[in-house]
C-alpha cells in the first residue's frame, strides 16, 4: 500500500473519476479524503507500481503543484537537510556574484550544467571560482543585500521544524560566505559549505579545505540520521544534481522546481513556489508553523 498527499490547484477531481484514472494507469485507489486539519491536502491510499510509478500517473492525471509517496505512515523527521542555491534562496550565488565581475552570463551556463548533471561537480565550481580571482571580498557583502533572498515559504519551514525538535542542516555546493548568514536568518542549527579562499581582501580564486559535493552531502545526512537515533524520519530538499544521493536516501526526499534528473530521484515534488506546501503535506498543523 502507498500513501500519497498531494495539493492540487484548480478543481477537486471526484473520488470515481480519479479512481478509473488510475486504474488506467495500473493502480487501485483503496481510499481518498482530505486531511482533517489541512483540507488543501487529498490523502489517497494506492495499491500497484511503485512510488516513482504513482508520482508520474499522478503528474499525468492532476499535475499536482506538490506531492509525496510514501510506504509507510508519514511523520514529522527529526532530520531536515537541505540545499541553499535554488532551494532554500531563490538564487545561484555564484551566479549574482559573477555579474559584479562582468562574468555572469559565462559562469551561470557552467552553473546550469553542472546542475543538470552534465559536467563533474568539482571541476565546475573549481573552474567558476577561478575565474573571480581578484573580486573584492567586500563584494559578497553587496551580492547578499542586494540579490540573495529567501525563497517563499523556507524561513517557515526551517523555523516549524525545529520548533518540533527536527535538527535542521544546511548543506551547500557554495560558499560559508553566503551560507552562514543565509542559515541564521532562516534559523538553521548547522552549516556545511565550502570556503572561499581570501587574500589581501581579494578572492584569490581558489577554495579552503575539501570540497562539499554529493557525497558530502548525502554523509550529512546519515551522520544527522545516526545521531537522531533508531527509527528517526529524515527530509530532504534540494534541486540539482549534486543534491540526488541525498534526496533518494532521505525517507521524504523533497525535488523543489528541480531539474529533471532531481525531480525523478524525489519522492516528494513541490513544483510551486511555497516551501510551505512541505509542511501541509507532512501534515503539520498551521497552528505549528512559525517564522511566517
């Protein structure tokens, strides 16, 4: 049996109308209703094909604007780790920055391959940062205020699960120098990054220290699961390709407006702009959310 929740715009589909559709599709419809508390939220219970398989019928059928398969009864993580660029922020930071150095249009078409999965993930930011060799520091300062701004919804997110005790990770194939303050603001508990190397008040074009890539990425996680203790529940948001090893190995791993590769390693979709749709389809009332 399956559990799926979805949000869908639009008119409700009739519970025989979806039913004949998904049996179309090779899935038996046992059960729909609304959630109590959050009547936004149709709860179906499915039986036939996996849960990639029910993602894409639903996608066919509905086109819901968020979604999330499960095998088991869904439950608030004590794990939450999430992507920063195009995750957490509506922007590429390497990206913004690149345009105080006249480079933008050139770094951000590495950025979209890299993220697309097409080029390897350390030598495209290798290569990105090299070319800001000579940047001021202070530079980064400007980009934050002037450019970088949350994504709608994430600030709640973040705030509502921690307030329910979920330890809350940010994890980015970026930079400490964005990522911590974007953290704080978001109320984040920890951060893993990379680190811009910096002399003379210039950025010398190169990084400190290791690389945070996929793998990193997915390690956070099991480290964070590990120390949450047996039987804890794990969520995971991200949107590029270096961010699939740790959306497939999180119970609810979460594909935000994500490229293609990310969105079909996802068991959770949110294909809106609201981070919030997350907290309605774990079915955390709004009584709970904070930090709106």
């Amino acid at each position: 049996m399956l559990i799926a929740r979805l949000i869908a715009d639009g008119e409700a589909r009739e519970t025989a109308e979806l039913a004949q559709a998904l049996s179309a599709q090779g899935f038996a419809l046992a059960e729909a209703a609304a959630l109590d508390h959050m009547p936004e939220v149709t709860e179906l219970r499915v039986t036939g094909g996996t849960g990639a398989e029910l993602l894409d019928a639903l996608d066919a059928i509905i086109a819901p604007r968020a979604a999330l398969v499960s095998a088991h009864a869904i439950a608030v993580p004590r794990v939450f780790v999430s992507d920063m660029d195009s995750t957490m922020i509506g922007q590429e930071c390497i990206d913004e920055l690149a345009d105080y150095a006249g480079l933008k249009p050139q770094i951000a078409a590495i950025t979209e391959r890299a993220m697309q999965g097409e080029l390897d993930f350390e030598a495209a930011l290798r290569e990105r940062v090299g070319l800001l060799a000579g940047l001021p520091e202070s530079t980064i300062a400007t980009c934050l205020a002037e450019r970088i701004s949350a994504t709608p919804g994430a600030r709640a997110l973040v705030q509502t699960l921690a307030g329910l005790g979920t330890a809350c990770v940010l994890v980015t194939g970026g930079f400490h120098h964005f990522a911590d303050p974007v953290a704080e603001s978001l109320g984040f508990h920890r951060v893993v990054g990379n680190r811009l190397e910096v002399s003379g008040g210039k950025l010398t074009g190169a990084l400190v220290g290791a690389i945070t890539d996929a793998g990193v990425k997915a390690a956070v996680l099991e480290e964070e699961i590990a120390s949450a203790g047996e039987g804890a529940h794990s969520l995971a948001t991200g949107d590029g390709a270096n961010d699939i090893p740790m959306i497939a190995a999180a119970h609810y791993g979460f594909a935000y407006r994500a490229k293609p590769r990310a969105r079909a390693a996802a068991n959770g979709r949110v294909d809106g702009a609201d981070l919030t749709d997350v907290l309605r389809l774990l079915g955390i009332a709004q009584s709970q959310w904070r930090g709106l």
